[in-house]
C-alpha cells in the first residue's frame, strides 16, 4: 500500500501482514552431509523440528523502497506461536532486481 502523505516519486510502500503454517507429517531431509549438518546418535546437527500440532503463527510489517538499485525491502515480524526448536529471525532485508 502506497503512503498517502508521501509523493509517489519516492517510491515507498508499506505492508502488513500475518502468516501461519505447520510441519504437521513432514517427511523431507534432516541432514545435509555436503554442509555438514547431520543427524547421528552421536550428534544432532541438523534439522530439529517440533512434529506436534503446533500452528506457527506470525504478524509483521514492511517497508518496500524502489530505490536507484532495484527494489530493498525491509521487513520485521514477531512470532505469535512457535514451535520448540523454531529458530526466530524477526528482522529481514532483501533486494532484487527491477524488470
């Protein structure tokens, strides 16, 4: 959504939104040896995951700036429910190219 009080030639917009997902049966990979991570009696280094039915669910706002170097965004949220192994990243930047 564009901001109403700034002219559209600076090329702000803003976003808010809410998110939610599970891992409920998940059945994919839990350890990478070309990374390093991996899952052995001996050690747990890979994917840990919370398989109990548990919603992730998260709120958050952005600011998305179509700057001289393509778009940026910037983007914070806060978890509202997590798992136990959840690893939480509330700020986030990305950038990208223009078309």
């Amino acid at each position: 959504m564009p901001f109403w009080f700034l002219p559209s030639e600076v090329g702000l917009k803003g976003a808010v939104y809410a998110d939610a997902g599970s891992l409920w049966g998940y059945q994919g990979p839990t350890s990478w040896a070309a990374t390093g991570e991996v899952n052995t009696a001996a050690c747990t280094c890979g994917l840990q995951y919370d398989d109990e039915n548990v919603v992730r669910t998260s709120v958050g706002v952005g600011l998305i700036w179509a700057s001289p170097f393509g778009p940026l965004r910037f983007d914070y949220a806060v978890p509202i429910t997590k798992g136990k192994y959840d690893i939480v990243q509330e700020f986030r930047f990305g950038g990208g190219t223009s078309f």
